[in-house]
C-alpha cells in the first residue's frame, strides 16, 4: 500500500483592504464631486501591483489627447450608471453619479 501525501500549500498573505470612507482620506465627499483622491488611488495601486486607476480627468485638455479619450470614455460608461439608477437618484443633482460627472465635466 502506498500511502497517500498530501500537499502543503503556503499561506497567502491578505493585503488590508483600502478603506472606502470619507473620513479616511481616500474618497472625496459627495459635495466635493464623490471621486477618489490623489490618496487614495495610490492607496489602491499599492493594494493592487500592475493596476493602472488614475484620478478623474478635471482640468482642461486638448482634443484627441488620452486625457480627452479618457474623459469621454467615463462620460459614456456613467451615463449608463445614471441611466440605470433609480428616478430619485436621476433627478437629484447632488447624488454622487452627478456629482462625479460634474467633476468629470460630463
């Protein structure tokens, strides 16, 4: 009979996940355009190695540059979220989908 060996697998380290609330720094309050922060996108980034989120396309850019390209991506992608969402987030300006795309300038 042989017997049968059963294999040790190493224990994985569990990164902390980044904290989502205001107070922490990471995210921007919902009058503040409801975003992440300079903070709290390298907070993800040291979270999660090889990812590539940057912070919100805000000032002024020429046409066809990767900023723009960009702009216009989120533009397109969260009016689908605010389409989707409820009437009452819909309707009020100071939800954070509109407040996201006014800062996106959407």
């Amino acid at each position: 009979m042989s017997r049968r060996r059963t294999r040790i697998r190493p224990r994985r380290r569990r990164e902390k996940p980044i904290k989502t609330s205001v107070k922490s720094g990471n995210f921007r309050p919902t009058r503040k355009g409801a975003g992440m922060t300079r903070k709290g996108v390298m907070a993800y980034r040291r979270a999660n190695p090889g990812s590539k989120l940057q912070t919100a396309v805000t000032g002024k850019v020429k046409r066809g540059s990767k900023a723009a390209k960009r702009r216009k991506s989120y533009c397109a992608r969260s009016l689908g979220q605010l389409k989707r969402s409820s009437a009452k987030t819909r309707n009020n300006p100071n939800s954070r989908i509109r407040q996201a795309r006014r800062r996106w300038k959407c």
